[in-house]
C-alpha cells in the first residue's frame, strides 16, 4: 500500500484537476447558450432561404430558360470538395471523431468500389482539428479556414462560399459537400454530410438543424415533411413568380446567398454541438474526479488506520519487553 503522503499528493493533484474541469464546464455552458440562441434565431430563416431556392429553381426549369450552372448536375463526377466543420480545440469527447469517421464512411459508401477509389475527394477545412482528417485517411486538405468559437455574423463564412462556388464553376470540383454537427439538444448532436452544390431541387433531404423531433429545438420536422410532400407531390400546388430582370440575374444573386446562410447556419450548429459535447465532457470528467477523490481518501484512511495499528502494536511490544 502506498505511503500517506504519496496518496495527500495523489488526493490533491486529482483535486485540483477537478477545479479546472469544472471551471471548464461552466465556460463551455456559458458558450453553449450563447451558440443555442444563435442557432435557433437563424434556423427558420435558413430553412425558409432554401425552400424558397428550391421553389424559384423549379420553376426555372419548368420554363422555356436553361438551367443555372449551380443547378445543373454534372454526369461524371470525378472530384468532390467536402467542407468539414471542426473543433479548434479537443476536451470534447468524440465531437470530432464522429464527424471525421461520418465522412470517412460516407465518401467509402458513394465514392468507392471495393478498394478502388471512383471519386477524389479533397477538404476545406474549418477549424484545427479537421487536420486528423489527413493524418488518419490521408485525404488532402486544400485549404484550411479560420473558426471562432461563437459565431456572430454571416460574413465568417463568405470566403469560404466564394471559394467553393468559384472552384464548382471552374470545374475544380464536380460536386460540393458540407460536413457538419446538427444540434439536437445539449445530449444530442448527430454529424451529417449534406451537399450543398449542386443545389439539388429534386431532393427530400432534411433541412440543416431539424434532424430532431422535438419543437422546442427548431422546426416541426413531422410537419415539415408533410408540407415537402406537398409541395412535391400535389400538382395542384404551385408557385408562380415572375423573374425581373431575367431568371438568370435573379438566381446569379440568389443562389450564393443561399450557399451562404447554409454555411453560416452549418457553422451555428457544429458550434453548438462542440459546447455542449464539451460541456458533457467536463462535467463528466469532474464526476469521476470527485470519484478518484472519494477513493483515494479512503486508502488513505486506510493506509493511515494501518500506520496508527501498526505504531500500537510498537508501543505494546516495546512496553512488553520492559516489563520482562
């Protein structure tokens, strides 16, 4: 058994890491609040932007005018550029891990044949630790873009979209990725791959952030279901717009915006998900120090009860001895 004071030392070193988890706890929740409120002001209007894209890209196609590049799918896919949304920082359980083993998968399961490669994949990385992504798989990062921890305005994302949308159309890439963390609750977050260009108008994919059932997170996604389903199965239901100046015009300003406020939106919701995966983290990491403490003081009481018996029986022989 270890000494008593190997064990003091041991009790106090494991005593101060549960100070510093804890401060790091409270931190996290402050940010995670912050990051919720800015994710479930923007959800809606996100939402909404891309329905609306989808609506005026419909009825492009339906008319008499060709379709917008952005919108045109290419037949042979040959390069993806996949923009990842990471942490700066670790401590946060495997926030990062999943995300970075959901793409590994997904480009595995579209992308791959067997062991051969169909389709390049390279990154656009936002934030430090997408850097595993290359160390582990060792897909190519082509650029890496800065991420603050809580995000306040849409122009963070802007180079990133001007990027990607310069890179699609000069035909650097044949299709364009996100990769992100939806928020669901403070329990909860789910990595998903969602692509962003071309603008898919035929798809039933989830909107960003309502992969949850809840109401009080976001949309209704039962509800939203039911009103896609209209929207694309009932003939009767449709839009009219009228395109001033030309159709063309009007979708050159719209559709960056769009890819803008999905960035900035996958942005809010990693942000989200990365507080609260730490905040989970910390206060866990503090449970099973006061755990440590608990045990640790009572192998010393032990070790301790030991010492004393041990110095009595001393004491009684020694006095035995004198006494004969």
């Amino acid at each position: 058994m270890a000494s008593t004071k190997d064990i003091q030392r041991r009790i106090k070193s494991v005593s101060n890491t549960k100070k510093i988890t804890r401060a790091m706890e409270m931190v996290a929740a402050a940010k995670m609040r912050r990051a919720i409120e800015g994710v479930l002001k923007t959800r809606t209007y996100a939402n909404l932007s891309w329905g609306t894209i989808l609506n005026l890209s419909r009825a492009v196609k339906e008319g008499e005018e060709g379709m917008h590049p952005l919108l045109t799918k290419k037949e042979n896919i040959k390069k993806v550029g996949i923009i990842l949304f990471t942490s700066n920082r670790g401590l946060c359980g495997g926030f990062n891990t999943a995300i970075i083993n959901k793409v590994h998968d997904s480009i595995k399961k579209h992308h791959h044949k067997g062991e051969e490669v169909k389709v390049e994949a390279e990154f656009i990385n936002v934030g430090k630790k997408g850097s595993a992504i290359h160390k582990y798989y060792g897909y190519n990062i082509t650029a890496d873009f800065p991420k603050k921890d809580i995000a306040t305005e849409v122009t963070e994302v802007i180079p990133i979209a001007k990027m990607v949308i310069e890179d699609y159309l000069n035909g650097k890439y044949d299709k364009i990725m996100v990769a992100y963390t939806d928020f669901i609750n403070a329990g909860k977050q789910v990595p998903r791959v969602k692509q962003l260009l071309p603008v898919d108008i035929t798809t039933q994919d989830e909107f960003l952030g309502i992969v949850g059932q809840d109401e009080k997170i976001g949309v209704d996604k039962d509800l939203l279901d039911k009103k896609q389903d209209k929207y694309l199965k009932d003939e009767k239901f449709t839009y009219e717009y009228t395109f001033e100046p030309s159709p063309a015009e009007v979708l050159d300003e719209m559709i960056p915006r769009l890819i803008e406020v999905q960035l900035y939106q996958a942005l809010l919701e990693s942000n989200a998900s990365e507080h609260s995966a730490r905040m989970a983290s910390m206060h866990q990491a503090t449970e099973a120090a006061g755990d440590m403490v608990d045990e640790l003081t009572l192998f010393y009481n032990k070790a301790r009860q030991a010492s004393i018996t041990a110095e009595i029986a001393e004491i009684s022989a020694g006095a035995n001895a004198l006494a004969e």
